[in-house]
C-alpha cells in the first residue's frame, strides 16, 4: 500500500493528515501554529511520527503543503507537491461529498467561497485586504471576554437575545460588542451576537449576486464552532454539512493532490531538528527588484522564495 | 547646469530619454534617467501622498522625489484621464509647498488636453535655441518609436507562449530596450521592425493549445509590472498566452479614435463612458470572451474609481456567459502571498474547466 501526507499550515492553526490509496485518513493532527509555521510544522510532523506505524512512514510516496506557509515548508520539508489553499480544500472536499455545489470556508485569517458545478470549481471568491469576519476575530475577542474559543458554542445555545453587531468591519463589530456590554447585555447574547456577525460579514461579502445550492458543506477552523453552523443555517435556511474532519479537509486536499502528481518515488517524512533562519531583502541583482526570502538551514542557504530568477542567490 | 528628469512607467522612461535627448541643449543640460519602480520608491511616495489616494500617484511622485533627491532640478509630468488630471498638479504642490523642493515642474496636460504651446514655451528652459519646426519633427520620430516598440513587444507577448527558446528570446528583448534608446532615425525603425519580427517568427514553433487569459484594468498596474507584482511576466513565464491591450501607443494615440467603436461593440453592458479605462475594460473583456479566451484578470490599484465603475458590470458579463474573471485590487502591500494564492487558484480554476 502506498500512502501520502498532507500539511495545511494556515496563519492560526497546522493540520496534518496522512491517507492511503484510498483516500482514507488514517492519522492526523491539529495543532496551533503560534506564528512560528517553522516550529509548529516540526511539532506536527514529528507528533504524526509518534502516532505512526511502521508501514506507512516507509512507504510514503507524497508530501504535499498547502495553507499560507506552503512554500516556506514545502521547501523546508521536501515537499513534492505545493499547492494553494483553494484548489486543496475544493479537492479534500469533492472526494468526500463528490455532489458538493457550495464550500463554504472560514480559517483563521481568510473565508473564501467555491462554487462547483459537476465535480468542477467554476467559481471562487476570497477576501481581500481584510480579515474581517474570520476565526482571528474570533478568538481575539473569545479573549477579551474572558473565554477559550471551544466554549463559544455552549454560550450561543444560551442566548434568547442575541446582541445586534455591526458586521462589515472587526473594528467597528469590537466597538459595538463593548458598547453592548456596557449597557448590560449578558456575555451569551453578546457571543450569539458575534457569531451572527460572522455569517452576516460572509454572506454581505460573497453570497451576495450567487446563487447558492445545495449541497452546501462548512469547513475550515471555523466550522468547528457549532454556534456560527447554527447561525448559518437560519440565515440561509438551507442544511449544511460539516465534516467530522471539516477542519482537515485542505490537508486531505492537498495529500490527494500530492497522489495525483506522484511521480512514482518513495520519498521521505522528517523534518530536521535544527534550527531555519529566515532573512528577508530586497535583491539588487536585476532591476527587478524582487521582495526575497532566503531559508538558511543553520548558515547554509536551503532556498529562496519570491525570486524570479536565480541572480539573487549569488548576490546575497 | 539643468537635470531633467521625469516620472516613470514600465520600461517607456526609454523613449521619454531617447526624446528629450534629442531636443536638450547638451552644453546647458543632462537627463537624470528615473530608477525603475521598486520598494524605496514606493515608500518615498506613501510618505508623502494622501493615504487614500492611489498607488500610480504614489509610484509617480516617489519617483519624483527620488530623483530630486539626486540633483534633477527640473521635471516633467503628464497628466490625463481620470483623476490623474489633477495629478501633476497636486504632485507639483506636494513637491514645492509641503516638501521644500525648488524646481521647474513642466506639466504637459491641463485636464484632458495637451497644452502644445504652453508645452513648447517651457521647453525653451531646456534648450533655450528649440525651434517649433524641429520640435515637430522629433515628436513625428518619437510617435514612430513609440509605436514600433509598443507593436514589438505586443508582439513577442502574444508569441511567447509558442516559443521554447526563451534565451535567445530573451535576448531579442533585450536588444529592442537598447534600441528604444539608440535608434535615432525613422529608417533605422522600419529597418528594425523588419529585422525583429523575422527573428521572432524563427523561434515560433509550436502552435498547442495552452491556456489563454486576459489581463484588462487600471493602466498604470497594467503597464508597469512592478506594481501589478510581475503578474504579466509570471502568467508569460508559466507558459500561458497573454493577452493585454493597454499600452502608452494605444493610450495616447488611439484611444480617442477607438472610443467610440469600444462603446458599440459593448453596447449590451454600456450606454456611456465610464471614464479613464473603465470602457476598454468592459468592452475588451467582451472582445476577449469572443476570441475564445479562458479567463480573465481584472486588476486595479485601490481606489480606482473607473475601474470600480467597470466592475460590477464585469460581474454581470461574468454571470451572463458563465465566464471566469478574477478581480484584484493592488495597495502598497509588502506581501504578495495572497495575491500569488489567489492567481494560482484561478489558474487551475481555468485548467479544471478545461478538461
């Protein structure tokens, strides 16, 4: 049996999967990624050693990164396939509910639409600029008021009163919240409050002008949090699925994509305890002008992104 | 001594230098050739720009200021189309009243209209012996320059994707920037444009059916690859046909002609003008999506209100012959991540559509 692995590091959290030919999770991990993608890629990998069995972490013919590291790890890790965070999540999740016409996806910092028609993407859209709207708002806020982010939905069952909050912007939606509580609304009905907001901000900035069918499926870290699925699902009034993985389905995506593009090579999964030094600089090698990022393994230089041509690793 | 200088855009800081070096007295004055747009630029002119305002106006006045900074004391700007009317004078306030600078600020456009005499008589500050009769005739070869190498680049774009030997490629490229500063004689322009066009249909070689993707919008972000994020350079680089109508030929000197063939022809979508490109982006989408096209980009800096007018009717074209369109709006982000994210997605958008 041949299996793959899929990393999805995404700006909150880092997902891990591994799959066999059949597509089948057979072990994965979450974890936060803490604003390090390096070190909490090195935690993933080596807690997805930990879990393995010996058969599968020898016959590894895959590692594919997706998320917004990709690049970074999938240069770090050997990655064979690096693929974006959108074509994985609509691949992770069409080979599991291949009749999905509408993804819906809230992470960590982005929130994306994709339409697909026929097992196809015909159409995608995803924030811009701001991340309004999206798990970070979330949780930043969870800790203003004093609770983990797992304990939002116990607090939304509890709300009869919802607080009415401004959507369209996470400065004003804070003000609001603030103002809310000052006059007395109780922490639930603030929380119910916000996770309203959320689905209000996504449905101003991408339902609007689409036509959203059925079968609609919720994922990303977001969907994790049942008080925003239940929002959701009076808003738009239709069912909505949320996988038990929802939250691995870019990963799956990703090691999927990693099985197509496999050349037919063993490959293998580690990640070195030493430590990657990351400089960025404007390379004066052309009049290109390129914004690079240089990956040294301890001082030696492991590879560069964000170049367009090879001058600047000559011209450090 | 007299530095003149000026603000640039993509590589046609070329011709302006090949111009005015043929018409400055080389005695009394030197060209100080603008850099080319990167990161110091850019952050020089967000200092000192209105922070709402858009990123062509801070390219353009950074690089200004930054060949202030190294001795120009003289500089030329144009401005035209949409709010970029009042660009050149605002700038010229900026420059002299906030920022302290003491120079001669030549603007060419009042508004929309070129202001030849005015124009003329400021030019004297360059060489004070210019006659409006060799003035004429350098404008005459400059047009002619203008148009052979905007027609040659267009060119190499639209073959590119048919061309494996991209070196001599390359090469080829390179030899015609020279030349849009070297040549110096109408017949050494037709010359060239028989000799390139030649080489170039020499290394065409194949004819597969690769992607075709369209780039419409904004004509600073269109036309200067630094800050549209080598879109351009990357989708030619992956092997994709490109197609881009905008350049400073069609700009300058069709445009006014073909404005009214552009509204015809997108009649169902457009009653009026929108202003500055937004006409050619509707109207060029619609031309794209009859070629056969696989998609399109549509890009503008943040801000931009003609494109803004341009967009929600893209959306519309969009749904009504279920065409892809990608919309992205550029600001003086440091990070191109998510721009890079977003372009990929599209592209294997378009390549599942495909198959």
């Amino acid at each position: 049996m041949k299996y793959y692995v899929g990393i999805d590091i995404g700006s909150i959290s880092t997902k891990g999967v591994v799959i066999d030919e059949n597509n089948k999770i057979i072990a994965s991990d979450y974890i936060w990624t803490n604003a390090s993608p390096i070190d909490a890629s090195k935690r993933l990998v080596n807690s997805l050693i930990k879990k393995s069995k010996e058969e599968w972490l020898n016959n590894i013919y895959g590692i594919g990164t997706t998320g917004s590291a990709r690049k970074l790890i999938g240069k770090i890790i050997g990655a064979t396939s690096i693929k974006n965070e959108i074509t994985a999540h609509a691949v992770g999740t069409i080979s599991k509910y291949p009749d999905v016409s509408t993804i819906i996806e809230i992470g960590g910092q982005d929130s994306k639409i994709i339409i697909i028609k026929n097992g196809v993407v015909i159409d995608y859209a995803m924030n811009t600029l701001c991340a309004a709207g999206t798990g970070a708002f979330l949780s930043s806020q969870a800790k203003r008021l004093g609770i983990e982010v797992k304990e939002i939905q116990d607090y939304y069952k509890r709300a009869n009163n919802p607080a009415k909050i401004a959507a369209r912007c996470t400065v004003f939606a804070e003000s609001d919240m603030i103002h809310k509580a000052q006059i007395g609304y109780k922490k639930e009905d603030l929380i119910a409050g916000l996770c309203n907001a959320i689905v209000e901000n996504y449905t101003n900035n991408f339902i609007r002008g689409r036509r959203i069918e059925d079968k609609i499926v919720f994922q990303g870290g977001v969907s994790r949090n049942s008080g925003v699925v239940e929002s959701f699902k009076s808003k738009l009034n239709k069912e909505i699925y949320v996988d038990k993985d929802s939250h691995l389905l870019g990963a799956l995506g990703v090691a999927i994509i990693s099985k197509s593009e496999s050349k037919g090579d063993k490959v293998k999964l580690n990640i070195k305890d030493i430590e990657y030094k990351i400089r960025e600089k404007e390379c004066a090698g052309c009049s290109n002008n390129c914004q690079v990022v240089y990956i040294y393994e301890e001082e030696k230089l492991l590879d560069t992104i964000g170049n367009r041509c090879e001058n600047c690793k000559t011209n450090i | 001594m007299i530095i003149v200088s000026y603000p640039n855009i993509g590589e046609y800081e070329r011709i302006v230098y090949n111009f005015l070096d043929k018409i400055i007295d080389k005695s009394k004055c030197k060209i100080l050739r603008p850099e080319k747009n990167n990161r110091k630029i850019l952050e020089l002119g967000e200092e000192n720009s209105p922070t709402n305002v858009c990123t062509p106006f801070k390219y353009t006045l950074g690089s200004m200021i930054n060949s202030l900074n190294k001795g120009a004391n003289v500089i030329i700007q144009i401005g035209g189309g949409c709010r970029f009317g009042y660009y050149a004078q605002i700038q010229e306030k900026i420059l002299k009243k906030d920022m302290g600078y003491d120079f001669d600020f030549i603007n060419l456009y009042n508004g929309n209209k070129l202001e030849f005499f005015k124009a003329v008589k400021k030019a004297k500050i360059l060489n004070s012996n210019l006659k409006v009769q060799s003035l004429l005739k350098e404008i005459y070869f400059i047009v002619k320059l203008l148009r052979f190498s905007d027609n040659i680049i267009t060119y190499i774009r639209d073959n590119e994707c048919y061309i494996d030997d991209k070196e001599h490629l390359k090469k080829i490229k390179n030899m015609i920037l020279d030349d849009m500063l070297k040549i110096k004689t109408v017949n050494e322009i037709s010359l060239k444009n028989i000799k390139y066009k030649k080489e170039i249909d020499k290394l065409i070689n194949k004819k597969d059916g690769k992607l075709k993707i369209g780039i419409v919008g904004e004509l600073y972000s269109l036309m200067d690859s630094f800050s549209s994020n080598f879109l351009e350079k990357d989708l030619l680089k992956k092997g994709y046909k490109v197609k881009r109508y905008t350049t400073a030929s069609y700009l300058l000197l069709d445009k006014n002609k073909m404005q009214k063939n552009l509204l015809n022809n997108s009649k169902l979508y457009l009653k009026y003008k929108i202003g500055a490109d937004g006409t050619e982006s509707v109207a060029h989408t619609l031309e794209l999506i009859n070629k056969g096209y696989d998609g399109v980009i549509h890009i503008k800096p943040f801000g931009c209100t003609p494109e803004i007018n341009a967009m929600p009717i893209l959306k519309k074209i969009s749904d009504d012959y279920s065409f892809p369109i990608m919309f992205y709006t550029f600001d003086t982000l440091n990070s191109d991540t998510g721009f890079q994210t977003r372009v990929e997605a599209f592209i294997d958008m378009l390549e599942m559509r495909k198959k």
